[in-house]
C-alpha cells in the first residue's frame, strides 16, 4: 500500500536536468511551493571515470545500447545530463519555435545575462584544438570559437575532468540552479524515482514515487515531467497516457582521430573538448575538435577495431562529427532503439570527409572512425503534437519541459534552449 504524503505542493517537477531545474527554479522564485523529484542522487561532482560510469554508463539506466550495436547515453543523477555534458551553448532556432506561437527571446535575454557564456579564452583552449582550428582555416572553413558554460577564472588548463563532472565548479550545470530553487525554498528529493502520474477526474493531481525502500504518492496542483527524453516517454506511457512507443532523434557523433608526432602540449590528451567549429546547418552537420578522456578514447578505438591505435592517445587528435538525424526508432519501458536512415548516413559520410581532410592538413596519420554514437534523445513528447505550445499535455495540469517537446530533428546542443523553455512554462505556470 503506497504511503501518502500529507503536505501538497503547487508544483511537482519529476528531473533535475536543465529543463526541470529550469522550470523549478522560476517557480520556486515566484514563490510557488515547489517539489523537485530526481532519481539519481546529489553526491558532489569528483571528475571521476568511476562516479561519471555509475550515472551514464550502467546499461539499461544511463547506457542503451541499440541493435546496431551503437551507444546512446545519459546521466542518471541530480544535474541530469548536464553534469556530464561537453558545456556547449547554442540559442534555440527562432523561425521552429516561432511556427508553433513560442517567442523564447525573452528568456534567453535573462538567462544569458546570468550564466556564465563565452568562448574560452585563448590560455584555456587546448594545443589539441588549436593545431585543429587552425588547419581548418587554412583550407578556408569558417571554424570559431564555440560559446562554453563554462567559468574561465575556475577551469584549468590540462584538465579533461569537466566531461567526467567538474569538481572545481568551472562548469555550469543544472545544480547550479537547482540549489537556486532550493534557496527559493523548493524541496529537493533524491534517489526518488517516479513510477507513474496519477490522474482523477480526467486531471494530473500527483505522481507515485520509489523513495528509500516505499512507494510514496505525492500531490500537486501541476505536474511537470522533466525526466528527460527517454525518461519523460517512459512516464506517460506507464501511466497510460501515451498509445505508442515514442519516437525520438538523438544526434548521433561518429569521432575522427589521426596521430601527430609533434605535439607541443605539458598535458596531451587533457583539455576541454569542443572548444571550436564548424557548422553546415542545412545540410544537419556540425563538426568540432573532440579530445575525449583516455578510457573514453580506448574505448572508441577498441569499438572500431582498432587495437593497434589503443597507446596513441596522447598524440591524437580526434573531430566530432554529429548529424541532425531523422525521428525515428522507438523508447520502450526496458530498451531504446534507434538505427541510422540511409539520409543519416549520407550526412555522416560528407562530414567524416571533411574532418579527415582537417586532420590530414594538421599532419595527422593513422586516421580513423569510430562507430557511432549519442547523447542528445529527444523529440520524443514534440510541440504540436503530444504537447501544446505552452507544454501541456492533453491532460489537464499535466506539462513536460525537456529534451522530449523539441518539435523538430535537431542536430544542435539543446541545454539552452531547455532552459528558455523551462524560465518560460514557469512564469506561464505561476
Ligand atoms: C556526454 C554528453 C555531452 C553533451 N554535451 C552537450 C553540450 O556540449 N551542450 C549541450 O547543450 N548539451 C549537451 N549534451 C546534452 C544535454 O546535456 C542534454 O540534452 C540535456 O541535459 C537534456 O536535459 P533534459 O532536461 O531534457 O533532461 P536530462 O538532462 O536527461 O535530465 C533528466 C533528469 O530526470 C531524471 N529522471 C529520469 N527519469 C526519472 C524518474 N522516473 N523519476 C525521477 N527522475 C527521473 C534523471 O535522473 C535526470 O536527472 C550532452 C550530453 C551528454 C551525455
């Protein structure tokens, strides 16, 4: 028998990914009574292969891997996927959310006017990503200094440790506007997962959660799912509000490493990745430099096969090539499947063309693909379909603000415009 709580909340929001922090955060400053429930938990960051393993690499919770044996992953702990994220900034595009009635200018004035948003400054750009940018340029692309969330004055250089979860609080994450919103004087409760909405009466009035060994139900006036893009899907459906599987995209990223002999680096192999590039926007391609942790970059290697490669790291230079892929595939309740389209693969074939000429102009050899894989799923709840332009669904007092309502294939970094959408539902909401 589930325990009921007695204390009701304004507002329930299920995830602490940038969405739901977002969407928590504007509320609780509003003065809303506020519950933010989060099934990871809220340990420090330590920038550790082994903490980052447990919240994105656990198969079946952060990892799926698809029949095609390619990997698509997300983390699993308070921040959501923005604790583990390559800190990249890019505003939403103005003419899709315009065609559903959304103007989320407003919001991206605050917000850029309080997060931390620059290119990195010279002294924090690695040698890796130089020697890349540069040789860009020279065959005449228009490869620049990509925006970071990224505190200059507290990142060091010859770092890598922002991928695993800065624990020098350089990063922006999500946390950081979770604890704003506790600050407001939301609730937060970790290890929390939420099985399903519940609905009387034809209204979302709670949900029923897993929290430290009993099932609790919880009420609220709003219930906002923030669970991501696989996790708000799996919610809907197991509360019987969703027919179907959900489709979904999820921008998949195929690295391209070649070695160099004369590396100038104190630190070779450790720096913050994608601190540059390029984008093809109608073609759905973007490319930027890639320098991954060494047991990410072995893992990669020993992927394509390529034993021969697994010692190199030090000396390669690796370019992401990501692809705005087609909605497709289906999440499930116990897996996530998603292959490429035959259009997929074409886009990643020009792009996989253009990084191997950058990495031949920066003198690099033994150059190779990895399979590929991903970390953006989304699109799986879009605007104008499963919800309206102010996010609700056709459940009254029911809304999702994440990766899920993105109402078109995308191909760009999202956690921006997630949180424009969460700022915006929340002053919707009060
Ligand atoms: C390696 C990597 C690199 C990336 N790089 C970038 C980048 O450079 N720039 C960028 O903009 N984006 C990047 N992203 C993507 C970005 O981080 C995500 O798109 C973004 O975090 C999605 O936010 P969200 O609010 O949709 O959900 P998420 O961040 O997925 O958060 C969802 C939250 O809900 C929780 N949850 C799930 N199910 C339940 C449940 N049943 N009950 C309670 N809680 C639940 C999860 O634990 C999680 O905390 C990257 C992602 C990864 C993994």
């Amino acid at each position: 028998m589930p325990e009921s709580s007695s204390v009701s909340y304004d507002a329930i929001v299920v995830g602490t990914g940038p969405g739901g922090a977002s969407v928590a955060r504007e509320l609780a400053a509003r003065g809303a009574r506020v519950l933010m429930l989060e099934q990871g938990d809220a340990a420090p960051l330590r920038g550790s292969m082994l903490q980052m393993a447990g919240m994105a690499a656990v198969p079946g919770k952060g990892a799926f891997i698809h029949r095609d044996a390619s990997l698509l992953v997300r983390a699993i702990t308070l921040g959501g996927s923005s604790a583990i994220n390559f800190a990249t900034a890019a505003p939403p595009p103005p003419a899709m959310f315009a065609a559903r009635g959304i103007d989320l200018a407003p919001a991206l004035g605050v917000l850029r006017a309080e997060l931390p948003m620059a290119p990195l400054p010279d002294s924090l750009v690695g040698p890796m990503a130089a020697r890349i940018m540069l040789a860009a340029r020279e065959l005449s692309l228009d490869w620049r200094k990509l925006d970071k969330m990224i505190r200059p004055d507290a990142c060091r250089s010859g770092c890598w440790r922002c991928v695993a979860g800065c624990p020098f609080g350089a990063k922006w994450t999500a946390r950081d506007f979770v604890d704003q919103a506790r600050r407001h004087g939301a609730v937060l409760r970790e290890r929390a997962r939420v099985r399903r909405v519940l609905v009387e009466d034809g209204r979302a009035v709670g949900v029923e959660a897993h929290i430290d060994g009993k099932t609790e139900t919880l009420r609220a006036g709003r219930i906002v799912l923030a669970a991501g893009g696989i996790g708000s899907p799996r919610l809907l459906r197991a509360s019987k509000l969703l027919a179907r599987p959900a489709a979904f995209f999820s921008d998949p990223v195929v690295a391209v490493m070649g070695s160099v002999d004369d590396l100038d680096a104190e630190a070779p192999g450790a720096e913050v990745p994608m601190a540059a590039g390029a984008s093809w926007h109608v073609d759905g391609i973007a490319l930027a430099d890639l320098t991954l942790p060494q047991a990410m970059y072995q893992g990669f290697a020993l992927q394509a096969g390529r034993v021969d490669r697994l010692g190199a790291h030090p000396r390669t230079l690796g370019i992401m090539v990501k692809i705005r892929d087609g909605i497709g595939g289906r999440i499930g309740q116990h897996w996530v499947d998603k292959t490429l389209l035959p259009e997929d693969r074409a886009k990643f074939g020009k792009g996989v063309e253009i990084a191997r000429g950058i990495l031949e102009r920066a003198g690099a050899h033994h150059i190779f693909a990895s399979h590929h894989f991903a970390a953006h799923p989304g699109g799986s709840l879009r605007i104008g379909d499963q919800v309206d332009s102010g996010l609700q669904t056709a459940t009254p007092g029911l809304y999702v603000c994440d990766a899920s309502v993105i109402p078109e294939p995308w191909g760009l970094p999202p956690t921006l415009t997630l949180l424009a959408l969460g700022k915006r539902l929340g002053q919707a909401l009060v």
